[in-house]
C-alpha cells in the first residue's frame, strides 16, 4: 500500500490531500519540471512541458479509461491544469527575473481534443474546473446517493457517540481542548467562530481523537465510503460553529468534490443556515439564482452539496454552538479512472512544486 500527501494551489490556499492505493509505477518518478535557478535557460521550459504530457499520457495508459469521453475530460483537465501552474510559475519567475527574456513555451501544445464541455454555473467559482460536469446545481437529495440507505441507517449511532462525546468532554469543550483546531484559508477570509475535530485524515485513517472518542463513528465511515471509493481525500471532521457567528461567502473552489454535513447538535432558538448566494446579473438573469437559495441543519439529517458554489453559513442562536460531521465525496459523475487520474495529476504537479523550492 501507499499513501501520499499532494499539495494544490487553489486561490491562495492549500488543498492537502491523501490517496491509498497500489504501489507507486516508475511513471510517477518522472520529473515534471526541473528546479528552477535562476540560470535556467529557456529551452527547459519546453522540457517541461514535453515531460509533463508524457506523464499525462502514462497516466491515461496505466488506468485505461472505459469510455473514450473519460479520456477527454481527464486529458482536458490536464491542460488546465498545467496552464494554471505555468503561469503561476511564469509571474513569479518573471518578477525576480525582470532581467531574463520571458520564456518560449508556447510551441509545445498538448494533443489535440475534441470540445468538451467547460461552463461553470454563474455562481461556481473554480480555477481548475473538471471538465463535463454540468448541469451543476447547489444542492442535492442525499437519497439520490447509493451509499445513502446504508449510512443513514447507522447515523443514529454517530448522533448518539457525539452526545456521549460532549457529556464526558463538556469543560474540554467550552475551553477549545481536545484538539480543536482554527480553519485558516484565504478562500474564506473570516473564519472567527468556526473550529473543526478531525477523526479521519486525508488517507481515511482515524486520529487519535477518532480511534479514542469515535470508534463506531470511523467506523461507519470506513465501512461506507471507503470500501465503495465515494469518501475524497480530504479529512473528515467535526465541524463547530459559535452562535452568533458564521462564515462570509466564498467558494470552495474544486467542482469535482461534493461536501456532506450530517446534523449533530442543532441549536433549538436561532436558524442554523446554509446558503447559496444568489449571483444575477443583465447578463445571466436567466440562468442564475434569483435568489438566495438555503437549506437548514437538522439533527440526525444530511445535506449534499456543491460548495463550488458561492455560499455562506451563519449560526443565529444567541447561546449554543453549531455541530455537523463534514466530510467530501468524489462528484458521481466521475468514473473510477478520473479520480485516480486527478490524484495522479496533482501529485505529479505538486512533487514538482516541491522540487523548485529546494
């Protein structure tokens, strides 16, 4: 087995994520781009590139997509992929290097593709969108999931560790012990109030907070999504927020994750809200929210959604905190092949990422 840590630039922020799976092929020993000095001359640049989609290509044969279209979505994602870190990489290294002509890149091309489908919702926002993903919509019925009859069933026994978590835990609670930590991103810039407990990291093994306090819930977990491949990569936590508090707009940036909130303790006075923004403009009047659109938390029920979308939260209880378990799942319209591809293509990138700050 192996597991990896992969490190993604989204708007500033950094998207950590793990993947457990069969050893590592020599493919992912290529090196994407070589360290940058600032001697670098510029024919690297298209050494780069040119290794970068003789990765792209490994990646595509050693998973063998069913269906042609999965090839052309995972090989367009790529493109938009490496443009986005390129120019990254181009600004910074034009800046330091005002000096240096810029670099002459633009003669490697990726294959050609057929069009594949690129429009974001009007109020998605996303850097590196997935292509195909579409008609995209901000929230969805759990019930629609097939992994949903089989954990609602046992969310009974998640609510009830959680209430026995917080009788035995309560003046660790109110003082923030137990390792609760501070979510700090630069997609959502006040995030006062809000705290998180992690029982499963980004590889789906539990914490010690987890293995100690929440045995039946990783458990759960680890039966349901893990063995079905829906759980992403992304830890699994206990999300607080304090009253009268909650978070301004903004998006989580990845098209290809949906997040789920199952309810754990709901405040009884004050709404507990999840919203969408609305985003209407002369240009988009027709195809964009009217209106705000907003669903509420609820004790022991789930909410599905696309937080690609811009949305806020806020806790309006005068007195009580806010608890959910929040965990991602992979979109459903990804075959087994593009997740793999993604988390290949990320790791791939960001080993390269690693390399040039040495």
């Amino acid at each position: 087995m192996r597991s990896f840590t992969t490190y993604v630039p989204f708007a500033g922020t950094i998207f950590c994520v793990h993947l457990i799976h069969v050893c590592r092929t020599a493919s992912l020993a290529i090196e994407i781009w070589p360290q940058r000095r600032r001697t670098m001359n510029e024919g690297s640049a298209n050494g780069n590139k040119l290794r970068y989609w003789k990765f792209v290509q490994s990646t595509i044969d050693f998973s063998a997509p069913s269906t042609e279209l999965e090839r052309i979505r995972l090989s367009k994602f790529a493109e938009l992929l490496w443009n986005f870190n390129d120019s990254l990489h181009r600004l910074n290294y034009d800046l330091e290097n005002s000096n240096l002509s810029a670099r002459e890149d633009e003669n490697v091309c990726p294959p050609h593709q057929p069009e594949v489908e690129l429009q974001l919702a009007p109020t998605q926002k996303c850097d590196i969108p997935y292509p195909g993903l579409s008609p995209a919509k901000p929230f969805y019925d759990p019930r629609g999931f097939p992994w949903w009859q089989s954990f609602i069933e046992q969310s009974h026994i998640i609510v009830g560790e959680f209430d026995l978590f917080r009788s035995d835990n309560s003046e660790e609670l109110s003082k923030g012990d137990l390792s609760w930590g501070t979510s700090q991103t630069e997609l959502c810039n006040n995030t006062n109030g809000f705290s998180k407990l992690t029982l499963l990291d980004e590889r789906g093994a539990a914490t010690p907070v987890g293995r100690l306090h929440f045995p039946q819930t990783v458990a759960i977990l680890q039966k349901v999504f893990l063995q079905g491949n829906y759980l992403a990569p992304r830890p699994v936590n206990i999300n607080c927020q304090e009253p009268n508090t909650g978070l301004a707009p903004h998006s989580d940036n990845m098209n290809f994750l949906f997040t789920c909130h199952l309810g754990l303790l709901i405040p009884e006075k004050g709404k507990c809200i999840f919203r969408m923004v609305s985003g209407v403009t002369p240009e988009n009047k027709e195809d964009a929210l009217s209106t705000p659109c907003e669903v509420q938390w609820r004790r022991g029920q789930m909410i599905v959604a696309d937080t690609s979308f811009i949305h806020s939260t806020r806790n309006e209880s005068p007195t009580e905190s806010r608890y959910v378990l929040s965990f991602s799942i992979w979109h459903p319209m990804l075959a087994e092949f593009e997740r793999e591809g993604i988390m290949r293509l990320h790791e791939a990138i960001n080993e390269a990422h690693r390399k040039t700050e040495h």
